[in-house]
C-alpha cells in the first residue's frame, strides 16, 4: 500500500465551480491595507512580470529581481507558436472542459485535476487582458483574432502572434510592470541572482542575492517570496533554453525545505534544427505550428544517401501519418519526438549525423502557395536559414528531439505555495498543471495564469492572516547566516583553480544527462547515471577555473554557480526517474512500454506525484501526493 | 578558417579601456559568431586570463540581450541579423575584426562589450503602455480591429531593445526605439486613449537620458536587426505635433 504524505489543499465541491467559490472566500486586503506589505518575485518573465504588475495593482509593495538586464530579456520572450485558450471561436466544439480534458491526458494522467480545470478556466481572461494591454496577436480579415492548431488537440484554440507569441505577451507584462515601476509601486533590480532564501521562525522572510555588476552581496527583506524563475532544462548542457536559465534558485529554495517535485518529467521537444558540432552551444526551436502545414518523413531505406527532393514518394515513410492516422504530424511533443528517435536508431535518420529526421512543407506549398507559408511562418523560415544555410521553401528542412521545457519544478499546493510556507512558486519554476507532458503553447497560458489571476488572490489570503513586517529585518541573525554562507560559497569557488573552464564540466554533465535520464531511460543507465555524476561533482570542485575577481563582474563565476546546482539536480533527476517504474509521457522507460512501443502507464503504483526533500549526505527522501481522478476516466492515451 | 580579433578590454564603467589582439585558428564557419567568442573565452580560462564580457542569453534573436560593434557596425556585417544569429561564414579566411561595445552616452560601459540600456526600461515606463489592471479587461473579440492595422502593430511591436539603433546613429538618438513603442500602440484603438500624452512623456524622458535628436539619417532603421521602418518615426512624428498642438490649445483654453 503507498503511503500519501502529501496533500494539494484543493478545496472539495464540484470542479466547475471550485475555483470561483474558493475565489471569492479568500481574505481581501484593501490597496490601503495591502500597502503595508512588501513582496519579493524572483524572476521578471511571464509570470513574474505578470505577478508583480498584478500585486502592485492591488497596492502591495513589490520588489522584483532579475539576473538580466531588464525583464524584457527573460526567456519567456523566445516563446514561439502561441498561447492556448477555451474562447471557442471557431465554433469547433472547444470548451473550458475540453481543454481541461485535452491537457490532463497529453500530460498522461499526471497532473491534478482541480488546478488544471482552474487553469481552463482562467485561459479565457488571459486572452482578454492581453488584448486590452495591445498586444498585437493575429487577426483575420474580418478584424476577430485568429486561431491556429497545435499538437494534441484537434480544436483550434491557438492564439499567436507570427512566430513570436511569447515576445508579445512578455512585452504586454513587462508594460504593465512598467506602469507600475513608474508609479513606484514595483522596484526593479536588474542584473541580480538570488543565491539564497532566507527563513524566520520558518516562514520565506528574504532572500540573498548577488549584484552582478559590482559583486556585492546582498539581502533583503519581506513578507514572502514568489519564485518566478523558469525551468532546468539547462541540466542537459545543450537545450533550446536561453544561456543563463538556471535552477539556482528553485534549488536553494530546495535546500531551505521546498520539496521539487517530478524532476524527471522534461520535455523534449520534437522540431529543433540538429545539433551539428561539438562547440555547439545552444539548440534552436523550430515551433511546433509548423506541423500543421509540415510533414515529418524519412526514407524507407537505411543509410539513403539521396538528397530529400530525390527520393520518390513511394520510398519515403511518414512515419507520424502512417503510426497515428488521427493524429498524423499533430501527436504530442513527447510522442513525435520518441518516434524520430526511434526511426534515427533504426539507421534511417538523414543528415550528416543520421540523427535527424526532414519536416517537409513542398505539400503545403503547392496547394496553399510559397506566400501563404511565408506569411505564417516567414521568421522561422529565416531564422532556418540563416542557422543552416538551406533555403527551407525548396529542400524539407532537417529537425530532431532537443530538451525544451521542465514539467517538473517546486511542489506546490493549490495556492501555488511550497512547502515553506510564504514561499510561492509561479509559472515554469512549479510543477503543477502539465503533468508528464506538456502540451504546445500552454506554458504561455500557465505562466501568465499563475502571475495575473491565481497568486495575487492565493498570496493575498496568505498576506491577510500575517502581521506585516513594516520595516526592514536583515540585521535578524538569520539573514547574516546565509550571507556568510553565500560568502563562503564563493570564497571556495574562487579558490579551486583548477585547468578546466565551466562549461567544460557542464558539457560533460549535460552527455551524461542526455544519454540516460532523456528520451528513453533504463534502470542500467539510471544507475549508471547516479554513479557517474559525483564525478562530476569531484572534476566541478577540483578541476574548475574562475579568473579574476568576485568583486566584478565575472561570468565565470555566474556559471559556475549554477552548474553546481545543475550537477545537485541531476543526481535527483536519476532517482526520481528510477523510482517510477512505469512509463507516462515524456518519462519513458524501456522496460515499460506496449507492444505497439508505447508508453505503458502503471495506475496502480504511480499515479502520484513524487516530491523529494532534500539532504545533504543521504539519498533524498520521498514525499507522495495521491492524483485523484473524480471528472475524468483514466484511459490509455491513444492518438490514432 | 583563421581570425585576428581586435576586442575592446575594459574592467569596469570607472576605467579606461584599451583594444587587445587575439588570434584563433582553425575555427569552423559553420559555427555561430557568439560560439566563436566561446572558443576564445575559454581558452582565455585555461590561460587563468579575464575572459571578455558581452551580453547575451537566448541566441535566437529575439532577447535583446546580445549586440556589440563588429567592424564599425552594431551586430555586424549582416543585414537583419543580431549577433547571436551572425556566423563565421559571414567572414573570411585571415580577417581582421574589431570588435569594441555599442558607443553612447546613455549606455555606460559595464564591463568588456556589455552596456548598460536601462535607460530603455525606463523611456517605456514613462508611457509604453495601456492603463489597464489585471481583471478590468473587455471580452477580447469586442474590440475588432483591422487585419492591416493589427500587422503594422506587430511590426513595430517586434523591436527587441538591442540598442544598435543607437550606436549607429551619429547622434545617438533613441527615435527609432521609442516611436516604434508610440506607433505600436498608437495604431491600436486601446492605445489611442492616452496616446497624446504618452508621446510627450516617452519624448521628454528620451530626451531626459541624454539621447540626441533625430536628423533623419536612416542609420537607425538601415542596421536594425529587426527591421524596424522609418515610418515609426513619421508616425512618433505626427502624434508628437498633434500632442503639442492640443496642449497649445488646451493653455489658450
């Protein structure tokens, strides 16, 4: 019998209604009273942007920090295809609960019913408040917003702006934040990385942080914190994150006693342009809208040397088509990309590596035009080109599977609260509505769900039952605690100077990570994987080197901080991964899996999501919280 | 192919800098400008020499975070291409390339090729926006706009805050930034309200950051990576004399 130690807080009642009741009987503080609080928000992309502009508006004092320059810069801005939402304008059939159903099974039944349904719902206002703030999204002749279709799904419910959806709606929060920075309600400091939380009487109180461009460090005080700081993928070395996305943050929440959740459940999206040498330094996306005009093939044939336009239809296998009848290129991430996997290690990938598959648009073209296409997708298009040098609108493009999104993050409870209370979690840094997998343009839809319209309610009931600290409490002994451990910290990272430069050892980390905790895992390479990263770990603190100073800006330095918390989250990435013994989305174990080489959920054991404490010398400890199906039927998913 | 780079070393805004060679061999032109740039950092590691600093995150183009002078131009020789998307084939075998930070007042130098552009941040939140709050919004669709209108939003929208418009102007003005913010929201009906205002706020700030004045050479627009049009300007422009004009008769009044 599992035992369940671990519990959401959703309040009960019917599902349609849930949110709106629980909603309206949280406590309110008036702007008046809110003004005497201050909020901390990690991080200034979607969700933090969106959280801060918010809880400003309410009249709360907020302190927002970034390690970029500005909020504008924040990864969320690479975001390409498009935000989902229910609105239904198609009149295609799509619902508040059809969205809710299609997310809950593309996350393969492991996601929680009650914050999925909320974030259905809750997708609608998200379309509204970005249009109000001008975001230009797509629009028909008619003057009505445009939709488009995206993996998964076979509604319409796409929102977008050509191919740089996220870019729009990050300048639409990054104004609202502006507005408020304006009115001196929000505080911005840029180029910052919080390297600690700080806890009094065991409640988030503050953080550390260290500037970036004179190398102070730093602490601050309020009545809590909200960690708005993106995903991990950056464990895997080669991603299409943006360089300096990192856990650091999340993970030194970890340490403080926030439990992460699923850190092994990573998406790895199906159409990045191939890596192609070894100084590769980043992967690029190619968006997932492109398959609703492209279509994934490869030859037949083993080893086919012929140039793509040479080989005849009859010897080309579109293999998402053939598979998935239903479907076809549409399948969701996970499945696309463990096909062309599969099809690769069967010897037919194409390409110089033979580790790449061709997304083919001639199709398209002749029957919509070259001007269609290039109306929809002209910046991807170019943006192929220019990465590749092949003119995409005459030879298929060449695209395979790249690390791409973190379903895994900071456990959370209904209210988007860790397990430290006062220490919030919004957007990708949480792990709470996609389950296994996540399904395309709906991490736009949650980061902005979780900043606009769920934290500033849920941290405002929290705020209401706390007394306000109405002054600065950093002289406290705990603050200097973690200062002088951060100082500490540093002061060792400077003084390894060894031969090798961080990324050398993130490069390695990252191999180790893609080949056994990625697309296909094994018990074997999983242990194998838990032997090899304290390695690692010895190479990171004996062999690295940081010149120049800590006191400056130091680059070297930035990374290495990170990396060593990469290498931390890695170990807790194998055991997670090797504790479920079952395959559910994008977590794939060979040992389990259909006949038809599909993932093969275990119901009985697994359905739970899997929250690890952390500790420094032992093996991490695993927390349990049951998922409960009341409004939908577990079923096998099924695209065909 | 083999490169001798001339490259801008300053250890802090309150320094002097001076240009330093380097000289890398064997790189491959397939590999991306910034990628090249690693080669270099982490051989400098392995030296125990300062590696150089520059800004950059999402290597795609989009982030705004990356961009420095490469022989004279801001993100180099390549026509609508940030660094980050400009690769070593662009150049040729045993060139000389110099590269040194994007040049203006208002940028102070932080450190190597990375300026500070906070001065950006703060000309939107003098007015780069719609006065709404979270929650007061209409149902999207009650709001139609035409597809034309919506498109050359979009276009203008699409500014990614590099900076390069400014280093490539002798003047260093900030026009092409801030009027591509003014025609993005003055093109859109829930732009148009404050519209007036906005224009003279962003303008007054524009100028309050020390950015020059605009003498219409079209550097800006001709080395922007995104391709932002002069037609911003005419646009910021029209609304900035509409804008004088109604507060002259609103003082009269």
């Amino acid at each position: 019998m599992t035992e369940f130690n671990l519990f959401s807080k959703a309040p009960n009642g019917e599902l349609h209604t849930k949110w709106e009741e629980y909603k309206n009987n949280l406590k309110k503080l008036t702007p008046e009273e809110a003004n005497k609080y201050k909020v901390i928000v990690i991080g200034t992309g979607l969700a933090g942007a969106s959280a801060s502009a918010t809880l400003a508006e309410q009249g709360f004092n907020v302190h927002a920090f970034s390690f970029h320059e500005s909020p504008r810069r924040a990864h969320s801005i690479a975001a390409q295809g498009g935000i989902n939402a229910a609105k239904n304008y198609k009149s295609d059939g799509d619902s508040v609960m059809r969205l809710f159903y299609d997310t809950i099974k593309g996350g393969d039944f492991r996601s929680r019913e009650d914050n999925v349904y909320r974030l259905a719902e809750i997708s609608k206002n998200i379309i509204d408040q970005c249009v109000a703030q001008g975001v230009p999204f797509a629009r028909e002749y008619g003057g009505l917003l445009d939709n488009r279709s995206f993996g998964g799904v076979q509604v319409s419910r796409t929102f977008y702006a050509r191919g740089q959806t996220g870019q729009q709606l990050l300048l639409g929060a990054y104004s609202a934040l502006s507005r408020q920075m304006e009115k001196k309600k929000v505080v911005f400091y840029s180029r910052h990385d919080m390297l600690d939380i700080v806890l009094v009487n065991r409640k988030a109180k503050g953080i550390v942080t260290r500037n970036l461009v004179n190398g102070k460090i730093e602490t601050h005080s309020a009545d809590i914190v909200i960690l708005a700081t993106g995903g991990y993928s950056n464990v895997y070395y080669l991603s299409t994150n943006a360089m300096a996305s990192n856990v650091t943050a999340n993970w030194r929440a970890h340490r403080k006693g926030a439990l992460f959740a699923n850190p092994s459940f990573t998406q790895i999206h199906p159409t990045c342009i191939p890596v192609k040498n070894d100084f590769q330094s980043k992967l690029t996306l190619m968006s997932e809208s492109l398959r609703n005009d492209g279509r994934v093939w490869v030859p037949q044939k083993k080893n086919d040397q012929r140039r793509p336009t040479e080989i005849p239809e009859g010897e080309r296998d579109y293999y998402l088509e053939r598979i998935y009848p239903a479907f076809g290129n549409l399948v969701p991430r996970d499945v696309a990309s463990r096909r062309a996997k599969e099809v690769c290690d069967e010897g037919r990938g194409i390409g110089p590596t033979g580790f790449a598959v061709y997304l083919d648009f001639q199709k398209a073209i002749d029957e919509k035009g070259e001007d269609f296409i290039r109306e929809k997708y002209g910046n991807l298009f170019d943006m192929y080109q220019n990465i590749t040098n092949e003119n995409p609108y005459e030879t298929p493009m060449k695209i395979y599977p790249a690390v791409h999104y973190t379903m895994g993050g900071l456990w959370v409870d209904y209210n988007l609260m860790t397990t430290v209370e006062g220490l919030f979690s919004i957007g990708e840094s949480n792990f709470s509505d996609h389950g296994a997998n996540r399904l395309g343009a709906s991490a736009l839809m949650q980061g902005l769900a979780d900043g606009y319209f769920v934290v500033p309610h849920t941290a405002m009931d929290f705020l209401a039952k706390e007394t306000p600290l109405m002054k600065d409490i950093t002289d406290r002994p705990e603050f200097k605690e973690a200062k002088d451990k951060t100082e500490n910290e540093i002061n060792k990272l400077m003084m390894v100077d060894g031969k090798m430069a961080v990324d050398e050892v993130h490069r390695e980390l990252g191999k180790i990570v893609w080949d056994k905790i990625g697309m296909a895992r094994t018990e074997s390479g999983l242990r194998e994987a838990l032997s090899e990263i304290p390695k690692i770990k010895e190479k990171f603190w004996n062999n690295i080197s940081i010149p120049g100073s800590d006191k400056d800006v130091n680059q070297e330095l930035e990374k290495a901080l990170r990396v060593k918390d990469f290498i931390e989250l890695a170990e807790l990435m194998a055991f997670d991964a090797l504790d479920r013994n079952e395959s559910c989305g994008a977590h794939f174990r060979e040992e389990y899996q259909t006949e038809e080489n599909e993932a093969e959920r275990n119901d009985k054991d697994f359905k739970y999501v899997a929250a690890w404490d952390y500790s420094e010398n032992e093996n991490p400890k695993l927390f349990r919280e049951e998922l409960k199906y009341n409004n939908v039927k577990l079923k096998t998913r099924s695209y065909k | 192919m083999n490169i001798n780079l001339k490259i801008w070393r300053q250890s802090s805004g309150s320094t002097k800098g001076i240009l330093k060679s380097y000289r890398l061999e064997n790189i491959d032109p397939n590999i991306s400008f910034l990628e090249m740039m690693d080669i270099l950092n982490i051989k400098l590691v392995k030296e125990k020499k300062d590696p150089v600093a520059f800004d950059h995150d999402c290597r795609e183009g989009i982030c705004g975070s990356c961009g420095f002078m490469i022989n004279g131009s801001p993100h180099g020789p390549q026509k609508a291409t940030t660094v980050c998307q400009l690769h070593m084939r662009a150049f040729s075998n045993e060139e000389d390339i110099l590269l040194e930070p994007f040049r203006a007042e208002s940028f102070p130098v932080i450190k190597d090729l990375s300026v500070d552009r906070k001065a950006f941040d703060r000309i939107i939140s003098s007015g780069g926006y719609v006065s709404t709050n979270t929650g007061e919004a209409p149902e999207a669709n009650s709001i139609s706009i035409k597809k034309e209108y919506a498109d050359e939003a979009f276009l203008s929208s699409a500014c990614i805050g590099c900076g390069a418009c400014v280093a490539a102007c002798k003047n260093s003005s900030a026009m092409l930034f801030t009027s591509a913010k003014v025609s993005h929201l003055s093109l859109l009906p829930q732009g148009q309200k404050e519209g007036k205002d906005r224009v003279a706020k962003m303008v007054a700030t524009m100028d309050e950051e020390g950015f020059g004045s605009c003498t219409n050479t079209g550097a800006c627009s001709a080395e922007c990576p995104k391709e932002i049009g002069q037609v911003n300007i005419a646009r910021l422009n029209q609304e900035y004399i509409s804008s004088s004009l109604s507060s002259l008769l609103k003082k009269k009044e």
